[in-house]
C-alpha cells in the first residue's frame, strides 16, 4: 500500500522536504515504517532512533498497524527552554 508520511523539524531538515510517500506491505506496522523510511532517504536512521511516530493523531509503539488511510507523522525530540 502506498502511504504519505509527513515529516517535522529535524526529520524535515534531514529529507530536505516536508513528507516521503512510501510503498509498505498491507500487514504493516510502525516498525516496518521505519525501515522503509531508512531504506528511502537513509540520513534520518539517527534520528528515527529517537523519534515518535504519530499514526492517526496519536503516539503509536512500533507493533502499531497502519491503514492505508492513516495520518502518519515523524515527530523528532524536541529540546529547548
């Protein structure tokens, strides 16, 4: 199935644009999202490995499953004061 994930700050630097559109299997979870992310633009595996994944408008665990319609977003840590 064909998903849009929208990326934010760190990611979106990183990508050098604001969303990936992947291809994942009809069975796949946040796990496989992060795999296919690295496998298309290879400079955010750093940052994946700290980042949150919002599936639907709410923080999912890598065994989320995603729908083809699912709103899917990469959201860095966030530091500051």
């Amino acid at each position: 199935m064909k998903i849009r994930v929208q990326l934010f700050a760190g990611a979106k630097q990183l990508a050098g644009r604001d969303h990936v559109e992947l291809t994942v299997p009809e069975t796949a979870c946040v796990s496989d999202l992060r795999q296919a992310l690295v496998q298309t633009v290879p400079g955010l595996e750093p940052l994946l490995q700290r980042a949150r994944i919002a599936v639907d408008l709410e923080f999912a665990n890598d065994a989320t499953l995603i729908r083809p319609t699912s709103e899917i977003a990469v959201i860095p840590p966030v530091s500051g004061g």
